[in-house]
C-alpha cells in the first residue's frame, strides 16, 4: 500500500510510520517539525520504502504526489501548553492545511481518509465516560479553544466533504496517549511528572490533582488507528479511540514517584482556566466496529515509557 502521513515526525505519527514500514508499506511523510522532530525517524530515515517532505499543509503543492491508498492526517499542535503560543499555526493547519489535503485527496482518487481528531472536542464534560454522540461542552474563546474549535471545526470539515463529494473519510477522537518518543519538554502530565520524578524534581500536580485522565500507551493506539484506516465500511464514522482505565492525575504522579523509587516531592501550582475536570472514553463503538481495544495496563506502559527517558 502507499501511505500518506501528515505530522508523521510527531509522537503518534512516528510510531505510524514505523508500522507501515515494517509492513513494507511505501510511507510518505509531510511534516513542518513545528513540533515534530527528525530524531522521531532517525532509525528508518535510510529505509527505501519512506519518502519524507518538509512542508505545512497550509501551502503545500501537491502537484507532484499522486493517488494513497490511506492518508492519515495527525498534522496539528496538540499539547495544551502550545495552545496559546501556536494557536494561529493550529487554526490553521486545521482549516486551510486540511482543506488543501482533502482537495489533493479528492483530485488524487485516494481511497481512505483517516483524521485525527481529539477528546477535546468535548471540551470539560459534563458526562463520563464520554460516547461520540455526546456534543460536547467546549468554552469557545478560552485558551484551549485554539486547539477545541481548530477540530470541531475539522469534523465539520470533513463531514461536508463526505456528503458532497462521498469520500470515505474517518475520524479518530484520540484520547491521552503515552509512551517512547512522546516530546519531553511539550508539557504533558505523563512525560512531566517522569522526568521531573528521574531527575528528583518537584513532581508538579497542577489543582488539587482530583481532574481526571485516562491513558492509552502508543501500540495500542497505533493499532486503533491502523484498524480505522483498514476496516471496510466506516465512512463518515466517527470513533474515540483511548484507554478507559480513568485515573486521577494526583494518584498517577503518586504512582510514578513510586515507580521510578524518587526522592521528588509532590507540588501543586495553579491549574489552567477550562482544564477539563474528567475525562474517559467510551470505546463501545470501537470494540463493535474496530474489534479492538487496548491491552497495555497503565502500569506496564509507564515501565516501558520511563525506561525510553532513562535512556535518552
Ligand atoms: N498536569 C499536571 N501537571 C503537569 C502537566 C499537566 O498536573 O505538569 C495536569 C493538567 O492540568 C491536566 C492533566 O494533567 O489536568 C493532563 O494534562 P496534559 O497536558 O497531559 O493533557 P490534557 O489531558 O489536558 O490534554
């Protein structure tokens, strides 16, 4: 298959890329590195089957790429801490950057569509776990709303394109994901609290640390996304793809701390205006549709992750 991926540098991306190319796949990269990195693709920068373009969406000719069998588009800022910073490069990359892709996709005749979307899109919910037919309850000007509108905005995007031109397009609401290659310095809670906990910092729980998360380690995520783009019949389909073992961001810390045997004390500093209070995923719709869910225990994927940043 020929594969196009959009942000393939970033965290999830790469870890895409890598996949297909295993597979012997032919994997074609469009990437801006604004907050992916060529270190991401070192290890299969020499591999024949890969192609990687330096380019953002929002101007990129296409004139010279020709018809995918899948285009994943994971090109998008995704850390709140950015949301301010690179909001107009977010606005942006998810207005004008997906309109030019799916243009090529549609003038190309590629066949699949895969976005990524996010479980931002329910912005501070106000039901748990949160199913694809819950709207959402998103503060339109905050600052997070960069990133929240950016791809609700996305999914209407998408959705007028389905109707008008019957593309087979599908959208991943990715919830929280974790593991080796996550950027250390993109604010995260995970890839924070181990390197704080690594070099015994203070371990900084933003709020009292009641706010929760639910994690979902990069294979499996991976492999949720390589079955949305595989399974026959889902156009239009809209999935949450994430861990549902909801956890408390206090009790996380905690159990880092413990993990890595840390001398770091637990903080806490103020916590962001609209920092969502709780946050799962009902993955129903994928277990039915993607027969998949998730088999990496929080526990087992913080083993793997804190060892990927002893080692960097
Ligand atoms: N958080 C924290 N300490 C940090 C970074 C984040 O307590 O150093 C909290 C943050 O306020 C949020 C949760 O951890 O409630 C997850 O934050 P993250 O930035 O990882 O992603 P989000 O789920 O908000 O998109």
């Amino acid at each position: 298959m020929k594969v196009l991926i959009t942000g393939g540098a970033g965290f999830i991306g790469s870890h895409l890329v890598k996949h297909y190319l295993k597979n012997n796949h032919f994997v074609t990269v469009l990437d801006d590195y604004v907050t992916g990195s060529k270190k991401n693709l070192k290890e299969v920068s020499s591999d024949n089957n890969l192609n990687i373009i330096e380019a953002n969406l929002i101007d990129f000719d296409f004139s010279n790429l020709t018809q995918f069998d899948i285009v994943y588009d994971l090109a998008s800022p995704a850390s709140p801490a950015v949301f301010e910073k690179l909001s107009f490069e977010i606005f942006k990359v998810n207005s004008i950057g997906l309109i030019n892709l799916l243009d090529f996709f549609v003038k190309s005749r590629s066949k699949t569509f895969v976005f990524s979307s996010t479980s931002e899109v329910y912005g501070d919910p106000k039901v748990d776990p949160q199913p694809e037919t819950y709207y959402g309850n998103v503060h339109t000007t905050g600052p997070r709303s960069s990133y929240d509108e950016g791809k609700r905005f996305a999914e209407a995007v998408i959705a007028a394109y389905v109707r008008k031109y019957s593309i087979d397009a599908r959208t991943a609401r990715i919830f929280n994901t974790y593991g080796p290659f996550m950027n250390k310095e993109d604010g995260r809670f995970i890839s924070n609290f181990i390197n704080q906990a690594l070099n015994n910092k203070p371990i900084t729980v933003f709020g009292d640390g009641t706010q929760t998360r639910s994690s979902c380690y990069v294979t499996d995520m991976v492999s949720g996304l390589v079955n949305l783009g595989e399974t026959d019949n889902l156009k239009g389909e809209i999935i949450n793809l994430g861990n549902p073992d909801e956890r408390k961001v206090i009790d996380v810390a905690q159990l880092i701390k413990k993990m890595t045997s840390s001398d770091s004390e637990i903080v806490f500093k103020p916590i962001g205006e609209d920092d969502p209070k709780q946050r799962c995923p009902d993955i129903a719709k994928a277990k039915k549709l993607l027969v998949w869910e998730p088999i990496i225990k929080l526990e087992d994927g913080l083993k793997y992750t804190i060892s990927y940043f002893r080692n960097i």
